[in-house]
C-alpha cells in the first residue's frame, strides 16, 4: 500500500510542508498498519514538527469556521459542516483532532473544498484563530473540564475574550446566555448574538468582571454592582423554534437525543444564515444526522440494543442524565480517570444523579469505586461491576444506555468494533 496519494507532491505550499505530508501519511499508514489507531494524531504531530507552520499553509485559501466550547463542539462541527455543505463544497476534522497539529492534517486532505468546519479545543482557539483567520467562529459553553490540563474557566473566557478583540475582522456566533461566553464576546466588532435556552450555571456564579454573585433569573443573569447582565439577542431558541430577524422562524428536528442537541443545532442554523445560506435548508441537513463519532449510536452487544453515550465533565454529565430523567432503560455508567479525562473525579459530586434513582443501574470503569460512592449519596440503588461488556450483559430488558467518559467510551467502542 502506498504511504502517500499523489495529492501529497501536488499540495501547494512550501517544500517543508508538503515535505512533512509525505512523512505525515507514511506515518498515519504504518500506525493503522500496526492496529495502534486512525493515525491522524500522530501524523499531525510529524507534520507539526517538520513544518511548525502547518497549519496557517493547510489553511490557506480555505473559508474556515472554528466552533469551540466545554461541550457539544464535536457534534455542533458536524453540524456545522452540514449546513456549510448545503452551498458549498467542505472539509472538516471529523475524526476529531482538534489542536492545532491534528487540525493540520485534517485539513491537508481538503480535495476541491472552498470551506473548512474545525472543532477547536476551548484551550487552542486563540492560537488556531491566529493561524487559520476564520470568516466565523461558533462559541456555545465554558464550564470546568479537566483542570489538570486547562485552567479554570474564567482564564479560558479572557484567553477567548483577547483573541476575538485582536480578529475584528471574524464573524462570532455566540450563546450569549452562558455568561462566560457574554464575557469573552463583549467587545466582538461583528457579534451575532444567540439566546439559548439557560444550561449548566455552577461554573459561571460571580461576575467574570468584578467577582461579584451573579443574579440569575430563570432566562437571565445581572451583576448588581458593574451592570455585567444579558445582553440580549435578535437571535432566539424556545420550544424548538429558532427565530430570527425579519420574523425568521425554524422548527428545528433532529435526530439525535435531547435539548441540548437542539441548542447545538441551533446555533448551526444561525451561522448558516448570517453566511448567506437557506437556514431551513441547514436545518434539514442537520436533522438527518443520526450519530457523531459514535455518539448516541444504537449498536448491538450480545443481544442487547446499546445506545453509547458520551459525557466528560460536569456539565455534560448533568446535561445526559436530565435527558435520561424520562428514559425507563437500564443504565451503565462508565468512569476513568486518565490523561484524556483528568485525574480528578470529585467532579462527580456537582452531579445530580438522583433522577436514575428509579431503574437499574450499573458502576462501571477504573473509578468505578468513586462513582459508586456518589450514587450512593443520592440514594440511586445500584450495582458496581468491573467489566462493562458483563454489565451489559447483567441488564434486564432487550434496551440499554452506556454513557461513560472520554476513554471509558472510545474504549467501550473499540470493544464493540472487535466483536
């Protein structure tokens, strides 16, 4: 098998970029070859070390759109990307590397695309908006996220809030009703502003200018000493209806679960719109997207029905059990705590389990001792077990849910990839 396409020798560029493709595949190749992963992430690491400039030059000539936030950017990209696909011709990192060298060499197979949808890494976004100068960047969420390797969330906001004000230039579709995100956009020259339905709250309780509590409405937020407060937006979601200016209504669908989808949905159609495209269009492109890199796929384990999903912090977690408060299925919950999670897991006690204190459930993963633990806080009635496969296995009902975190789910994946 070849180790490099013949669009490789014809990339534009300079020799020591396209010099670093040619490595940069070889050595995606030999790692699929070996059955080690996709490859992408330690090809993006060769092309960044041979060409340090990868970035800006796979870039070049590209309308990118960056979408970041703590949860929700790998599915809004995909959103994204298919309402850009409405009009135009897209590439984008799908396989979900999303700093700075994995987006390199996602983008590096770009073909004939005129456009780029780019998750971004919360952390990552200054220094990619400085590489890539995005037409548009899409920001929905701050929340904790593992704070071994990214600071707290108010050091994010300002890092966001310094990167915006240095690209006047960039169009910033942003959820306004997360204060955090208000913050960093503030001083946005080409603002367009999206009011979403209010989420998680608990990582955004003091002013972000002077410290102060924030006094929270059910759809607002207001500082009583700097005036810091909801800023309004001509863009709105409620009930599943996005309106906008002009007397704009969209009924979003999707088929992906919960509101939360909804809100990322949302917040495609708008970047759809303010780019010139038919937001119903958008709309419909977006509702037929069933999963996202295995998210909220329905697959078969023995014979049982598993739905996967995929929860990392706080939030997120907060975000799937409210989704599941309605869902009788049996549950297994999965929790690690390696690099890829952060190590610590005392997270786990600003989650409300309470809502799963009615159907059988199952600890899972390397802490499940932990997790354990705070169900048993919240009175949900539960076993613990050391295999997630004999979890499965152990649940009543044709029907099961696995939400675990970041490894437990790619982990979980691979398993039910092998069979």
């Amino acid at each position: 098998m070849p180790i490099a396409s013949l669009d490789t020798f014809r990339a534009r560029g300079s020799a020591r970029f396209r010099a670093g493709l040619v490595l940069a595949r070889g050595a995606g190749w030999l790692s699929r070859a070996a059955g080690t992963g996709t490859g992408t992430a330690l090809a993006g690491r060769v092309l960044q070390a041979v060409s340090p400039d990868c970035l800006s030059e796979a870039a070049t000539g590209l309308e990118c759109v960056l979408v970041s936030a703590t949860n929700g950017k790998t599915t809004t990209t995909a959103m994204v990307a298919a309402a850009l696909g409405t009009g135009y011709q897209v590439i984008s990192n799908s396989l979900g590397n999303n700093m700075t060298a994995g987006i390199a060499e996602a983008l590096s197979h770009r073909g004939g695309a005129t456009h780029a949808a780019i998750e971004v890494d919360e952390a990552h976004l200054p220094s990619v908006m400085e590489s890539t100068r995005p037409v548009a960047v899409v920001l929905m969420n701050l929340s904790r996220d593992q704070l071994d390797r990214v600071s707290e969330v108010r050091k994010v906001a300002d890092r966001w809030r310094e990167a915006i004000a240095a690209h006047p230039e960039c169009m910033v579709v942003a959820n306004v009703a997360d204060p955090m995100v208000a913050y960093a956009v503030e001083n946005a020259a080409r603002l367009v502003a999206v009011e979403l339905p209010p989420g998680w709250r608990l990582d955004a309780t003091v002013c972000p200018r002077c410290d102060t509590p924030l006094a929270f409405t059910e759809t607002a937020f207001a500082c009583p000493n700097c005036g810091f407060a909801s800023p309004g937006a001509p863009w709105h979601l409620d009930a599943g209806v996005l309106t906008g200016p002009g007397g704009l209504a969209v009924t979003l669908s999707a088929a992906l679960p919960g509101a939360f989808n909804l809100a990322n949905a949302a917040m495609a159609v708008v970047l759809a719109a303010v780019l010139g495209l038919d937001p119903q269009s958008a709309a419909d492109a977006i509702s037929a997207i069933a999963e996202v890199k295995g998210r909220f796929a329905r697959t078969r384990v023995g014979d049982r029905e598993v739905t996967l999903l995929m929860a990392k912090n706080p939030a997120g977690w907060q975000a799937t059990v409210a989704m599941l408060a309605t869902d009788g299925r049996p549950v297994v919950l999965a929790i690690n705590a390696e690099i890829a999670d952060g190590k610590d897991t005392s997270w786990l006690y600003d989650v409300d389990f309470t809502p799963l204190a009615s159907r059988q459930v199952i600890a899972c993963g390397r802490r499940r001792h932990d997790l354990s633990t705070r169900l048993g806080y919240d009175g949900v009635g539960h076993l613990c077990m050391d295999d997630e496969m004999e979890a499965i296995a152990a649940c009543l009902g044709a029907e099961v849910v696995f939400v675990g975190n970041y490894t437990a789910f790619q982990g979980m994946r691979k398993r039910i990839a092998r069979g």
